[in-house]
C-alpha cells in the first residue's frame, strides 16, 4: 500500500514519523493510495485543507491530546487497520467574510466559522437566514456556525449541540449571550446560508475566524455550506466520528 506520511512538529509526532517512514515507507503524496496525519486534532484539521484537492482519505494516528478526529496510535499491523477501516466524507463551510475597508475574504472550515469580539465592549451582531432577517439584534461574546463534525468541539464549549454526524443540519451557537438573555442558537438545515451583520463597528470590533484563519475588523460574514469539497476521512471499525459522537455525550 502507498502511504503518504504526514506530522506535525511535536518530538512524538516526529518519533512516530521516523518509526513508521521506516518501517513502510513514505511514497510521494501525488503517488499515494492513502494518507497518515501524525499529531493532533489541529494538525489533522491542517492535512485535511491542504491536501482536499487530492481527493485521497486521511487517517489520523494520534499524537496529540484529545484526538478527537484520530484514531490510536500503534506501530504495528498499519496496511491492515487502513484496508480495514471506516470512511466518513464531510463537507465543510464556506465563509465570505467583509471588512471595514471593503476587502473580501474567503475560506473553508471544517469544524466551525466564528465571530468573536475584538474589544472591550460586546459584539452585537444582525443575524439573516436564506436572505431573511430572523434576530436583528444579538449582544454576545460571539457566536458561530458549525459542521456535525465540528459540534464538540468550540461548540460544545459554548453548551451548542452535538449533531449526529451524517445529520443534513447546521448549529448557530451564541458565546455569553446578553441579549437576548441565554440566547443558545439555532439548528438549521445543511442548506441554509446564514449572514451575521456587526453592528456598531466602531465601538464594537468584531473579528471571523474559520479553522483558526482570522480576519479582523469584519463588518458582514456570509457562511454556507461547501458540498462541492469533500474530505474523506478514515476510522478504524466501531471507533468512527458517529459513535465519538454519541460517546461525548455521556463522558
């Protein structure tokens, strides 16, 4: 099997890369059948945006903390637990994100697009679904749009859902919502476009973020879904994203 390694800075990631480069070499990404991300979740987030042209499935060995998005690490048997193990295909957000200078961003996210405040005083946010206007105002720390595969992780610290992995729906989650008082979101389908507008730019600075890209000083952040990218990711049997899923919730 042509396996492509892949790892993250840590010394175990780069111990597991030594290891496992040796023991079953380490074909070009272009010539691979599959590939293996060493490290942690955020590294496996990383992989999975810059190798999403490829169209080949990732499978993730955890060298990491949580590893959330990895399956455990083990020298041995590798060929087998690739031939054998589970795929899940997500799709991940895309964000168009404007700022005060009318510059226009684009990106993809994974697990979530956030809007987080930037200063002092809380963010107050208009939000619009599908081109209709359904809170016109939100005062709150910030507030998100996440994947099903995302919805434990800044979700989930936000108290949003965790959403059944192969479920055709998207969470709005709101940070430390002030008004309205607890406000926690929304599901909404996979479907949906959701616009946040910020309000008071000036007094209230507002900054987007889409898997750890930011941008600043954003005054209009369009967020939908992307089904044209797919990202293939593998699990070994019975350890897949959907039973984590469930397993998170009764930790």
């Amino acid at each position: 099997m042509r396996i492509s390694f892949r790892s993250s800075t840590s010394p175990a990631a780069l111990a597991a890369y030594s290891a496992l480069s040796e023991r079953y070499g380490d074909a070009p990404v272009t010539q691979a059948e599959v590939i293996v991300a060493l490290g942690g979740d955020g590294f496996m987030l990383q992989t999975l945006h810059e190798t999403q042209s490829l169209g080949l499935p990732v499978y993730g060995m955890n060298c990491g903390t949580i590893g959330f998005l990895m399956n455990a690490y083990a020298e041995d048997r590798l060929e087998a637990r690739l031939r054998a193990a589970e795929e899940t295909v997500i799709n991940p957000l895309a964000m168009h994100a404007v700022n005060v200078a009318g510059r226009h961003h684009h990106a993809l996210a994974i697990n979530e697009v956030s809007l987080l405040r930037a200063g002092p005083q809380a963010a107050k946010l208009r939000i619009s679904v599908d081109g209709r206007e359904r809170m016109a105002e939100l005062v709150c720390d910030g507030a998100l749009v996440c994947t099903p595969a995302g919805s434990t992780a800044y979700n989930y610290s936000a108290h949003g859902p965790i959403l059944p992995i192969d479920s055709d729906v998207l969470a709005l989650t709101a940070m430390a919502a002030f008004r309205p008082r607890r406000w926690r979101g929304a599901i909404l389908p996979k479907t949906a476009i959701v616009r946040f507008d910020v309000l008071e730019t000036d007094k209230r600075p507002v900054m987007a973020d889409a898997d750890g890209r930011s941008f600043r000083d954003v005054v209009s952040v369009e967020i939908r879904s992307e089904p044209a990218v797919r990202h293939r990711i593998l699990f070994d049997p019975g350890h897949g994203l959907e039973e984590r899923l469930t397993h998170e919730q009764f930790m």
